[in-house]
C-alpha cells in the first residue's frame, strides 16, 4: 500500500529489546468474501469469481502484540507505508471485519486525541486504487507494541477509527510501514541497536540464510537517507525478451509489499500487454485494469523482466514469471504518475530491506 499524503509525526520513544535477529510467521492471504469479488470482473468472459484470488498469495500479514496485558492484531507488513495503523474498538461497524484493538483494556495505551485521514494510492486487493475510495480514519496514540519478541515502549500507533469500504474484507487488522525512512516501530528498534536489516517473510535484523540459495544482489537506493519509498532506478525493462523505445527508458521503481500488483503508467502498461497478446483489452467499467478471457491465459507467454544495477555496478534482472497471469487477475494496472511491483515480483525472491545500508538485496528462492 503506498500512503497517498504523507503524514509526519516522530516521537521519541523508550525501547526494551534484546537487540538479536527476530523471525515471525506471515500467513498469506485467503480468498476474501464476496463482497470483494464483486466488483472485479475482468472480462465480460464467463469467468467464475473465486478464481481472481484462487491460488493467489500476493499480501503477507503476521501477528503484532499491542497493549498491556498484550492484545494480538494481525498486519500486513508494508514497505509502501510508514506508520503503524490497526483497527480499533472506537471504528465498530465499519472494522466488523477485523479482530479490534481495545484501548479501554490497556494500562499503557496513551491517547493523542488527534484525528486525521490516510488516503492510500494503492491497495491490499489486486484492485485498481480510483479516486480517495482506499481512506482510513485515524486517532493517534503511543502504546507498547512487540514483533516477534521484540517490544518498543511508547511508539507511535494509530487506531483506525473508520474505514472505507474496500478495507471492510482484510483478513488483517493493519498495516505496519517498513518505510527505508528510520521511523515508527522499526526506527525505534534501529535507534535501539537492532540490526537494520529487515523482510517481508519476516525476520527483523537478521538474514535467514536457509530460505534461498546463491548469491544475494544488492541494488542501492536512489537518495540515501531521504527516499519516502524503496525504490531503484531501472534502465530498462522488457517483456519475454523484447523491448522497445517506451519500456527501455530509465524509470524509478517502487517495491511496495503491501501492494499485489504491478503499477505502470498507461502507455507502458499497454506497451506490455501489446507485447504479450494484443486481445489484452481495456476493461471499461474498472478503469486502469486490462483482462482477456480466462482461458487463454495459460497459453500467453509473458515473461516481464525489470533491469537493475547491482552495488558492483553489473545489471541484473527481476521476473515477473508468466505464471502470476494465470489467475485471471489484472497483473498490471494503469496508474499514471507512478511505477511499482509488489507481492507478484517479490513473492519470486527473497528480499533483504536493510535501512542503514539503504539499499535492497534479492536472492532467488
Ligand atoms: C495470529 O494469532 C491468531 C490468534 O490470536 C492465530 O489464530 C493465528 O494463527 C496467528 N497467525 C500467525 C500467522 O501466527
Ligand atoms: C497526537 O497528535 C497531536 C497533533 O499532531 C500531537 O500534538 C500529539 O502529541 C500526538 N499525541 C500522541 C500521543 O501521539
Ligand atoms: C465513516 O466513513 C464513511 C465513508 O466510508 C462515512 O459515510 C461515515 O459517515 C463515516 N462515519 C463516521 C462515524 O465518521
Ligand atoms: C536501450 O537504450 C540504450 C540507450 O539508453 C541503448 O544503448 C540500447 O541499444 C537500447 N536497447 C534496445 C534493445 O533498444
């Protein structure tokens, strides 16, 4: 999810942690209810629903403790945010779906009784983000909160107070921002001491060297030190081998994991699927979301390949296997003004998000 207005708010905060590698469990996530389905039909096609999300598993979300006594809220673990934002008892109806953090039942909770909205530019669904529709509604607070074992005292949190419809089916409670900026619950913990390095599987401050073989690529950030995003500069880009003077410019890319899809703008999106088949069409009544009928998808070869420049100043490659078609959903989405690839690219590797060293490290799993 990529946070569309910044909100910047830095409180100094006390943190007890033993400062060692920490590993917690990520589930991924399960086909929503109905609701969610509906409105994402790709194609005029008769294409049964459940299968946009069947198979899929592009959002990672694991348990956070928040509160004292602890109270356990689930978070999709976000390096497209900074703040960390989980429903509450004080949204109700519009949370129904999501287990809510009370804050009358904890000791350490400490309200800041400001308001503010959050609008998101891209989402958790494989849904094209229209208009402010992806909007959450949050009270400030500071509150103990612990990863794996890690504990902050007196971080930042915000409830979720209200929430727009398309958050109603998460799974999960929240989002924690894994921002390269050293703030929130994860700056705390660097201020601290711990390691800087941290990962969507997930393990925080540490590298766990059994979760893939060969070597680890590190590609540094564009600005170190002041980047809001992780991204990295890509030369070029090219679909089952071919290029052309559209995709082979240089682009900033953005690695968001609390976004499913691949966000291009318009006339590179379409210059991708032009490449792939031309009967990839425009699906009017979704804008921004292309489809073909479902049937057709396994015999597309769609191989998308994304050029970085390691640290050592050698390129090299991010897939995006043709197999992240094969589930009917819209792989890539029109989004004028910016690119980005979430859980469908990242999912193919194991990634290193390392804050002190500003940089981001890719091995093949
Ligand atoms: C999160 O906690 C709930 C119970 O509070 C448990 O059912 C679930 O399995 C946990 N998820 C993970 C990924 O550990
Ligand atoms: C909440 O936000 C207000 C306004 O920005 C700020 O003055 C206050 O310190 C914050 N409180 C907490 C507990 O975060
Ligand atoms: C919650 O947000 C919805 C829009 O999604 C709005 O219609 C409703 O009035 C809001 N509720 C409150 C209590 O602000
Ligand atoms: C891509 O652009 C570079 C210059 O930026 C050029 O050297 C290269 O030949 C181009 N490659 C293709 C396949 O067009």
């Amino acid at each position: 999810m990529l946070r569309l207005f910044s909100l910047c708010l830095l409180l100094p905060a006390w943190v007890s942690a033993q400062a060692t590698p920490q590993t917690i469990q990520l589930q991924s996530r399960v086909a929503p209810g109905a609701t969610a389905l509906k409105r994402r039909a790709l194609s005029p096609a008769n294409i049964p629903l459940a299968d946009y999300f069947m198979g899929t598993d592009l959002q990672w979300f694991g348990n956070i403790s928040v509160g004292t006594p602890p109270q356990t809220v689930s978070m999709v673990f976000d390096t497209g945010s900074a703040t960390l934002e989980f429903a509450s008892t004080l949204c109700g109806a519009p949370c129904s779906n999501q287990v809510q953090f009370d804050p009358t039942k904890s000791s350490t909770f400490v309200d800041g009784g400001h308001e503010q909205t959050l609008t998101f530019s891209t989402g958790a669904g494989v849904d094209p983000v229209v208009g402010d529709n992806w909007q959450l509604t949050l009270r400030n607070a500071t509150e103990t909160v612990s990863i794996g074992g890690l504990t902050v005292v007196g971080t930042e949190v915000f409830l979720v107070t209200n929430q727009t419809a398309p958050f109603a089916p998460d799974p999960f409670s929240g989002i924690q921002g894994l921002s390269p900026l050293v703030e929130s619950f994860f700056g705390d913990l660097i201020h601290q001491g711990l390691p800087s390095v941290g990962h969507a599987e997930m393990t925080v401050g540490g590298i766990d060297h059994s979760k893939f073989n060969g070597p680890l690529t590190y590609a540094s950030l564009p600005a170190p030190g002041v980047n809001d995003f992780w991204s990295l500069i890509s030369p070029t880009l090219s679909v089952n081998g071919k290029t052309n003077s559209l995709l082979n410019t240089t682009t900033e890319i953005i690695f968001d994991s609390g976004t499913s899809n691949v966000l291009f703008p318009t006339d590179v999106t379409e210059s991708i699927y032009a490449l792939i088949s031309p009967d990839i069409l425009p699906h009017a009544s979704e804008p921004g979301t292309y489809g073909i009928a479902c049937d057709r998808i396994p015999k597309l070869p769609a191989v998308i390949a994304i050029q970085f420049t390691a640290q050592d100043g050698s390129p090299f490659e991010l897939t995006i296997p043709s197999i992240e078609l094969s589930t009917c959903q819209t792989l890539i989405n029109a989004f004028d003004g910016l690119s980005l690839v979430g859980g469908s690219l990242l999912k193919h590797y194991y990634s290193v998000w390392d804050v002190g060293g500003q940089r981001i490290g890719f091995a093949a799993v």
